[in-house]
C-alpha cells in the first residue's frame, strides 16, 4: 500500500498527524499503530521500559545500591536531607527502597520523548520525597541530588557507565505513549487510516475501547467472548522476555491456557476477584493492565 511521508516536531501528536493524512484527529490510534509498527526500538518495545533497565543491570539490587550509596553520603553530611530522613523515612534503607519503586514505575508512565535520564531521577525522588511528607517544609535540592545520582551510576562500573544511555533509549518506547508522536521523526503513514486489528493484529472490537465507552464507564470490553478472542489473538501486553517480566499469553502460548475457564465466568465473578480460577484471574489481570482506547 502507498504511504505518504510526515515530518514530525516536538509539538507533533498523532491526533494532528491523524488530521493531516486522513482528514479526522479521531484516526489517531491508526497512526500510532503504524508509529509503533515503524519504532526504532521496537527491538525492545514489547518489554516493560522498566524491566527492560533491570535486565541491563542484571538486576534490582544494583539499582538499589547506587540510591542507598548517594543517599547514605547525603544523610552523613548532616544537611537538610539528614533531617528529612530521620523525621519522615526513619532510615537511608526505607528511602531508597521507596526511591527504586517510584524510580520504576517512573520508567514505565513517561507519555513524553521529551525528557533526560537527570529529570527521570529528579521527578522519582521528588515523587518519593512527597510520598514521606506532601507537606514537608524543607528545601531538598531535587537536582543537586539527581545529578549526584547519575554520576554514582557511573562510579559503579561499566554497567553503570551506559545507564543514563540505555534510559534515554527506553524511554523512546511508543508504546508507553498513546498522544506523543516522535518528534524530528519522518513519519511513514499509509494511505489508507482504518484498520481492523491494532499494532498487536487483535481486532479492535475485542482489544479496545472507544474513547466514548471509556469515558461512559466502561473500563473494558464487557464481551463475554472478548476475554477469549483476546487471548487467542495474542493481545496480553508485555511478554516473558524480560528478567522480571509478565507472564505471556500470546499466540505461540496460548494453548497453555484452558480457554474453557475464559468466558461468561469469568465475568459473573469479576465482582469478586477473589473467586476467580488462577486462569481466570490471570486473564482478568491481563487484560485491565494492557488496556487501549481504539475508535470501534
């Protein structure tokens, strides 16, 4: 099929591509489709951002390491961080563990390509900072601090040398991004914007809710057969290739899941997630986390 070519700037989005190719910013999920078909890390992309970091430094604890080691040298200068810890933390260990769940799930949320691996750490440990006292009075140098986290990284060896790198190229995951188109990308778009099946090749009316749906109240597809035909199609999210990863049901896996416990069951029990079957529960899970708002 022909496709046209689209020259994208930091303020492009794939509701004003959508308008441009195809004349409606509703065809939006079509372009980011064919933006996550055409990724430049799609080597990567069907791993969590954050799992993908933690397969690169082998492990959390490496993580966990380098925010312990700065945050130990900070609380034994006796500045204001020393305080913050003692009153609101109550120890260095506590802080950083804390700092490592928000640092990854900071990973996974970015909708932006627009950001460096100093703001990641900033905004996690402002985030973290917040989650001990929202309305603490203390003036943290949030930067200051970052940076000294980047550069312990470094310190830590040659592992640690490429993890601002491996960020920044994570962080281009479009797949983490439902608006943002790349920016100073050229953009190939086919002609034609409709499609049946998303980028995952799941047909849109098992996979995906309208946006009109969703902001009416449904949170998912309430089709008795969609759990099936999700699952069967190879729609579950993220795959089984990272060190910490989902657990898959995809196409190649699919028959290890009894598809005759995925069904009208499954939702007479939604209400109730503790009566669900381990399958069941797995599917229900699985198919809330992998969630996409489409135009059917």
């Amino acid at each position: 099929m022909a496709k046209s070519n689209f020259l994208t700037d930091k303020f492009s989005t794939t509701g004003g591509l959508a308008a441009v190719a195809y004349g409606s910013s509703f065809l939006f999920p079509a372009v980011a489709d064919q933006i996550k078909r055409g990724s430049k890390t799609r080597a990567l992309d069907s791993q969590r951002p954050s799992h993908a970091f933690l397969d690169f430094v082998g492990t959390k604890k490496f993580v966990l390491d380098v925010f312990k080691s700065v945050f130990k040298e900070e609380y034994d200068t006796g500045e204001i961080i020393t305080d913050f810890i003692d009153l609101y933390a109550q120890s260095v260990n506590n802080f950083s563990d804390t700092l490592l769940n928000t640092f990854l799930y900071s990973v996974d949320e970015y909708s932006t390509y627009s950001i460096s691996p100093s703001e990641i750490f900033a905004e996690s440990i402002e985030k973290t900072l917040l989650k001990f006292d929202p309305e603490s009075n203390l003036d943290i140098d949030v930067r200051d601090l970052a940076t000294k986290v980047q550069d312990k990284f470094i310190e830590f060896g040659y592992v640690g040398e490429d993890a601002s790198s491996v960020l920044m190229f994570l962080i281009n995951n479009p797949n983490t991004k439902l608006s943002e188109a790349p920016p100073d990308n050229l953009v190939r778009l086919e002609a034609q914007g409709t499609f049946a099946k998303d980028s995952k090749g799941v047909e849109r009316n098992y996979g995906t809710l309208s946006p009109q749906r969703y902001y009416g109240g449904n949170a998912y597809n309430t089709d008795p057969s969609a759990f099936k035909k999700s699952v069967v199609q190879g729609y579950v999210g993220y795959p089984l290739v990272s060190l910490l990863g989902e657990s898959i049901l995809n196409q190649d896996s699919y028959e290890n899941v009894d598809l005759d416990y995925i069904g009208s069951s499954v939702l007479s029990n939604i209400q109730d997630n503790s009566n669900l079957s381990t399958t069941e529960r797995a599917i229900y899970n699985l198919n809330l986390a992998t969630l996409e708002l489409g135009t059917n």
